[in-house]
C-alpha cells in the first residue's frame, strides 16, 4: 500500500504525482529493509539512535531506489529527477539549513550528490559539508549498487562517517536545553528579588508609618 495525504496530492501535477509513485514503488522493488533493520541495531549497540542511521539510510537509499527506477526509460528518470531536484530545494530552502539538526543536513547533502553531482554549496565549508566530500566516493558506489553484500559493507563505511554528527546534534540540545533553564532560572529569580524588594519596601514603609505614629502621639 502507498498511502498519501489525498488533500497534498489534489495540489500536486501528474508529474509530481507520478513521481512519488515511482519512488514508493522503487522502495517496494529494489530496498532491502533487513539492511535498515541491521544497521538500526548495530548503531544502537554502539551507543546511537536507531533514528540516526534511519535519516542516514534515507539520505542515500532514496537516491539509489530513484536511480533505479529512471533506467525504465529517459523520460521516466528526467521526470524523477526534475521532481525531486524541486522538492529537495523547497525542504533545503523553507528555513535555514544549517540551523537543521546535522544529520538530516548530511541526508539531504548525499541526495544533492546523487542530483548534482556535488554537494550543498551552503555546506561547503561546515563539518557536514566535508564529511559528505570525505563520503562522496562511497556514495557513489552506494547509489549504483545492486549487491546486498556489497551494499551493507557501504552503508556501515558511510554510517561511521556521518555518526560522529549525531554526537554534535546531541550536545547542541543539551546546550539549548542548558540555556533554557538558565533562562527560566533567571526570570524566576528576577521575579522573587522583584517580588522581595517589593516586601522590603512594604516594611521599610510600615516602619515609617509606625515611627511617624509614635512621634505624633509624643509630641
């Protein structure tokens, strides 16, 4: 089953549709998912998200599937490629794309390989940008592979360079969650000083009140 938002497709030309077509069905044809499956577990046993090899996996088992489908014909891999090439722009391009989490930049720098020949200009120099330089020969062969047992050597080659980016993703968060909690620290003790300069000025008044009283009655 390939199953679409039915209101997204209502927007989307035949083309556009076709394409997603061809790309799911690709999955269904040529993607060993046991590969996903293993990788998943093996990242987990060294200590990463079973979702950090997934985008990984994403990023350069969807361009392979693309390829594939495109040799049906010329006209089937224009189509393909000039629908994901708009489609990978619009999601490299909605927001800043080095503000995304690190891995999903390296995903979308190896599908730019596969569609350019190149990486992400944008990324040129940033530490995504030359690990997918480091990577590019191993996605390369990735995206022509055809052998299982060659292409579980190449995905764990091309895992063990893109993990280290999800150490950094992981301690960007928790310096982003540090700086929260500062946050939240610090407006909550500007509140109570606030709040006790208030008590003090309450008191210093009462004293006032209370003193001025005892003068009157004296005088």
């Amino acid at each position: 089953q390939i199953l679409y938002d039915a209101e997204s497709a209502q927007d989307m030309s035949w083309d556009e549709i076709n394409t997603i077509l061809h790309h799911e069905a690709g999955h269904a044809k040529y993607t060993n998912f046991r590969l996903m499956f293993e990788g998943q577990r093996k990242a987990k046993d060294e200590g990463y998200l079973p979702t950090g090899f997934w985008i990984t996996f994403e990023g350069i088992e969807d361009p392979r599937i693309n390829g594939l489908e495109g040799e049906e014909s010329p006209a089937i891999d224009n189509m393909i490629r000039t629908n994901q090439a708009n489609d990978l722009q619009k999601r490299i391009t909605e927001s800043p794309l080095t503000d995304r989490p690190y891995m999903l930049q390296f995903a979308y720098e190896s599908f730019h390989r596969w569609l350019h020949g190149r990486g992400i200009p944008e990324l040129t120099q940033t530490d995504v940008g030359k690990l997918g330089e480091l990577a590019a020969p191993l996605l390369d062969q990735y995206f022509h592979n055809t052998d299982i047992d060659e292409r579980r050597m190449l995905q764990q080659k091309i895992w063990d360079i893109a993990k280290v980016l999800e150490k950094q993703d992981l301690e960007d968060e928790k310096k982003r969650q540090m700086s929260r909690q500062k946050g939240m620290k610090g407006q909550k003790g500007q509140s109570g000083s606030e709040q006790g300069q208030g008590e003090s000025g309450q008191g210093q008044q009462g004293q006032q009140s209370e003193g001025q009283g005892s003068g009157g009655g004296g005088q």
